[in-house]
C-alpha cells in the first residue's frame, strides 16, 4: 500500500504494478532478533517472510501517522499566526470605527 498524499517521491523505487510484483531485500538480524521472530511467526501460523512484511506495513502505518500528524500541526500554526494577524486588524479597525462615532457625538 503507498499513501500518496504525504510521500512526496520515491527517489529511485518504483511502485509495483501488481500485487504479486514485491521486490527482496537482504536483512540481517543478530541471532536473538532472528530467533523471537520466528517463534513469533511461528505462533501466528505464518512464515517468517510473512511476519516481517506485516511488521514492516505496521510501522510504516505508525510513521506516516506521524508524518501526517506534524504536517496538520505544521499547518495549524501557520494559520494560527494568520489569524492572529487578522483579529489584530480587525480590533484596529473596530477601535478606529468606535473613536470616530465617539467624536462625532
């Protein structure tokens, strides 16, 4: 799955054009790592190749959340600081309206 909205490019990798199109990786794990991933795996009826591919889709789910989450943030603030502008001008302008009518009276 790729979520399109916050990766921008994907510098040298190319989607897959089909589900059954997955491209290999090499990773080494230290023989611990390797050892609980397969008893894991192995509680969970799957393969090894299958648990890591699920991990993987999980925190990558968990970091776009955070990248998506930064970026709303990121977002707010700049239409905090405009908004603020805005009220300042508005309150200037209220201000300017309500010295004018009390030197009229």
């Amino acid at each position: 799955m790729f979520i399109y909205s916050i990766l921008p490019s994907y510098r040298g990798f190319s989607k897959p054009t089909s589900d059954t199109e997955m491209a290999q990786i090499n990773l080494k794990l230290d023989s611990e790592q390797l050892a609980k991933t397969d008893y894991l795996a192995g509680c969970r009826s799957t393969t090894r190749t299958s648990y890591i591919r699920e991990a993987i889709a999980q925190y990558n789910a968990i970091i776009e959340r955070e990248v998506l989450a930064r970026k709303f943030l990121d977002a707010s603030m700049k239409c905090r600081g405009e908004n603020l502008k805005v009220n300042r001008e508005m309150e200037a302008a209220e201000f300017d309206i309500e010295e004018e009518r009390a030197s009229q009276h």
